[in-house]
C-alpha cells in the first residue's frame, strides 16, 4: 500500500480489525488492513455491521444476510489474496449504534488496531459513523479514505488536514480535532 509506513520497531500487532461498511466502494480500506497486517505478521479481522430498524412492534433490517455475508466474503476474499490470514464478522446492531458494535467486536477478537475509511465531505474527511467510532475507541487507530476516489481527493484538496491515512496516538484517545 503506498502511503503506509510503519511504526517504529518495538510496537506490535497480532489482530487488526477492519471495518467495512456497506455503500461505497471498501478497497483502499481492505488493502491498507492487508498491508498493515503483513507488515506486522498480524491477523486480519473483517468486521460489517448492520444495522435494525425498530418501530413499535416491528423491525427490519437495512440490508439482507446475504447482502452482509456478500461484503464480508469479498472484503476477506481480498485480503487472502495478499497472503493475510482473516476472518470475518457480522454483527447485527440497532440504528445509530454502529460504533459501539465495532468497539465490541474489537474487544471480543483482541484487536490492536481498527482500520476504518472515511468519504471525503467538503474538505472534511471525517463524519458521522467514522468519527463517532474513532472518537470512543480506546485503540489505535488507522484512518483510510473509504475509496480511491476518496483517496484521489485527499491528494489534491489542501483543505484536508487528514491526508490520505492517519494514525491515531498508540496511547490514549485520538485527537481529532
């Protein structure tokens, strides 16, 4: 992956978990979890929340099983390629409630790092789901733009103070601004 540098000797990760969502493209996202995994010898975990929408009696979900399974199966297709070992999670979580699912999920499997993509928003790179999830997260973090149009974007615009990908602190909460 071309913009990833490691960190210096001496930090080390077994499991990072990559969150995938579901609209937009979710490339730059894997392949960076891919890279940072081989790097570091590391598992890839592959992580998509779905969420529930609930109504007095009745509830529905905002994709099927097979949608979800779909990108989840395409996301650890892609980093096997890589020659990464992975695994894959769904999780099922109410409407609005998707950060605390990956935070979950990240304590469930032991991850070290959550890598997560962001679009582009008017010169903002983070916003809503993103930025709610790695302002919680007690875990480092990589920041990757959702896709390589994202990615294109963050390249040219000088108004992103972002970049193409971010580390968050190894210790503490990030700072986002």
């Amino acid at each position: 992956f071309p913009d990833w540098n490691p960190e210096p000797a001496g930090h080390s990760l077994t499991t990072v978990l990559v969150a995938v969502g579901g609209s937009g493209d979710q490339t730059t996202v894997v392949k960076l979890g891919a890279a940072v995994a081989r790097d570091y010898g590391a598992r890839v975990c592959v992580v998509h929340a779905t969420e529930r929408q609930v109504s007095g009696r009745a509830s529905f979900d905002l994709e099927t099983p097979e949608e979800a399974r779909e990108i989840v199966e395409n996301a650890m297709s892609d980093v096997r390629r890589q020659g990464v070992a992975t695994s894959g999670y769904i999780v099922l979580t109410s409407v609005g409630h998707v950060p605390d699912a990956i935070l979950q999920k990240a304590a469930d499997v032991g991850a070290d790092e959550i890598i997560v993509g962001a679009k582009s928003h008017g010169g903002r790179l983070l916003r809503g789901k993103a930025e709610r999830l790695l302002r919680r997260s007690p875990y480092s973090w990589l920041l990757a733009p959702a896709s390589e149009v994202d990615a294109e974007r963050s390249r040219r615009s000088s108004v992103s103070a972002l970049g193409p990908i971010q580390r968050s602190p190894l210790t503490g909460l990030p700072s986002l601004g």
